[in-house]
C-alpha cells in the first residue's frame, strides 16, 4: 500500500507544478518585467511563456511519464509479493487460506 500513497503524492505533486509552469506567464507579469528587453522580438513575459509553458509542460509530461512507469511497476510488485506471500485457496470459492485438498474435505464433511 506504501506505493499507492507514492502514487497520490505525486500526482498532487506534479499536478502542482503543471499548474505553475502553465502560468508561468501571468508569474512573469505578476512579478514585473520589463517589457523593453526582447528575445527574438518578444517581450520577455511572452518569451518566459512559450519556453516555460509550452516547453516546461512538454518536458514535465516526460519526467513524469517515466516516474509514473516506475512506479506503476512498484505497485505491480508490491501487489505480487502480497498476493504470492500467503495461501489464498482457489479463485471464487469464498474461502481463503485453504488449498484445494483441505477445501474438498471441508466440503465433503457437510
């Protein structure tokens, strides 16, 4: 369960930074910038925009992409060693923790 909790933080976590980085130009605005510096012809809030914005999201998805894989195998391995580690007799049957043949004789004494 530890890798579910993982699971949530990160998405508030990234989902926070999402949201930061998709404003970065209200951010730039909003702190004051001086609109007489350039960079290939746009004002500086609108260059902050598009690099941050647009390219900060781009290679935000992709880290997070890539921790979201790892641990979406985490939590495969940590739901496999939990359902491997204990007896939990067969699929359906209602009946945990008693293999077949202790279930058959179970059964078979009714």
């Amino acid at each position: 369960m530890n890798a579910y909790r993982k699971e949530i933080r990160s998405t508030v976590g990234f989902g926070i930074v999402y949201v930061l980085l998709g404003h970065t130009g209200l951010w730039a605005v909003m702190l004051g910038t001086d609109n007489s510096i350039r960079i290939l012809g746009l004002p500086i809030h609108y260059f902050i925009a598009i690099t941050l914005g647009s390219l900060g999201v781009l290679l935000w998805s992709m880290v997070w992409c890539r921790y979201a894989n790892q641990l979406e195998d985490e939590i495969e391995a940590e739901n496999a060693g939990f359902f491997h580690s204990r007896e939990t007799g067969l699929e359906g049957s209602g009946v945990q923790g008693k293999g077949p043949e202790t279930l058959a004789l179970t059964e078979g004494t009714k």
